[in-house]
C-alpha cells in the first residue's frame, strides 16, 4: 500500500526529523530520530535543521525543557545537540549513520546518543543498531549497549493519514531488570510544525507513567 507522494517527500521527511527520549537507560538529552521511547533507522533530511522543545511531566518528578537542534548533514547521516532549558545541564550530542542496503531489504542504521562532557551527571555515551521497514505500518527493532545498561527494543509506526502518525515501543531498562511501554502519536500542522505526545508505561514497582509533550519547527525549505 503507497502513501501519496507529497506525504512521502513532504510531511514524513519531517516527522523522521523529530527527537526522542531513551526512557530509563541514563540518556539525559541529545537523543536522535525516533518513535516515542526508541531510535529507528530514519534519519533526518538533508540540509533541514529541526528545532525542538520538549518536556516530561510524571507525578512525583519534577519536570524542566530540553531544547534541541537535529540536522541532516548527508543522505545518510544525522547529527544533532541538545540541552536543559534553565538547568545545568552540560550540551550533549549525537550521530547517526545510516547503512546503505540492497533494494528491498529494511532500513539499517548505527548511532551514538548522550555524548556530553560531562558523563558523572549527564550519564554515559549509548551506542546503538537498529533496523527500520518500510512501508505505512512499520516496524523497528534493535539494541543499545550503553555502560551497566544495555536494551533491547522494539517499536511500530502507522501513518493513519497524511498528517497523523500512530506509535507505539517497547524497551528493556535498569540493566533488563524492567522496562517501558510506550503508546503516543504525531500530528503535523502545515509543512513546518509536528506535534508529538505519548505516555510511558514503566514496569518498575513504584514507577509512575510519565507524559511527553514535543514541538518540532522545521527551519529548512
């Protein structure tokens, strides 16, 4: 089943442009394109800067911004920064390098997210693999090694139409002891603003379900 080709080029090039939050395995900020709680193999378009601001409110936590720049630097590549709005947080950074495979196979891509300078309170670099198919219903799966945390995980995406977006992810945390489950959605208004949210579901005892809140402006052509 083919999506109409403006959905395709246009709205989708900057849905894939948008962060994500890598819940409960230490990544502060600086994370790269994905589902909700999830890296996929999509990378962000070329020359296209998408600035975001984001937030996660939960019961209990205390909440603050992250602002964030991701950019296509090639076809092929995406790189991005992050930070806290009025906390101090050191920048952290990320990359992603997408594989070229032979027609008809999925998505492949390898990345790093939560590169900061300051790893004793922003937490340790994850390294990451993840594969992506293609299509309107989409699946997604791979595995981050990150320092005493790695995880496995897993993901969906529909686009219900040309400018709504259902997700829905599944990751491993504290160290495979738990995880989280994740179901949220992306809805675009006009060609230069996506918005996100999704909740999160943690199996951690105690743990209460948290709210994401996510707008993307696209500054590119």
């Amino acid at each position: 089943m083919h999506l109409p080709r403006t959905f395709t080029r246009a709205w989708l090039a900057l849905l894939v442009a948008a962060p994500t939050t890598l819940t409960g395995i230490t990544i502060a900020h600086a994370s790269p394109s994905g589902l909700n709680n999830i890296p996929t193999a999509d990378v962000a378009p070329t020359g296209v800067p998408v600035v975001q601001v984001y937030t996660t409110l939960a019961e209990g936590n205390s909440s603050h911004a992250i602002l964030g720049v991701k950019y296509g630097a090639t076809s092929r590549v995406e790189i991005g920064v992050d930070s806290g709005v009025g906390k101090r947080y050191s920048p952290a950074f990320q990359a992603k390098l997408q594989v070229p495979l032979r027609p008809g196979l999925p998505d492949l891509a390898l990345g790093v997210a939560n590169l900061s300078t300051n790893t004793a309170r922003d937490g340790e670099p994850a390294w990451y693999a993840v594969v992506s198919t293609k299509g309107r219903l989409r699946g997604h799966a791979g595995h981050i090694l990150q320092a005493n945390n790695p995880a496995l995980f897993v993901g969906a995406d529909y686009a219900a139409s040309q400018s709504l977006m259902l997700r829905a992810d599944w990751i491993q945390t504290n160290d495979r002891e738990d995880s989280t489950a994740s179901l949220g959605f992306m809805r675009s208004f006009g060609r230069r603003v996506v918005f996100e949210g999704w909740a999160s579901f943690p199996s951690e005892s105690g743990a209460k379900t948290a709210y994401t809140i996510k707008l993307n402006y696209v500054l590119g052509p």
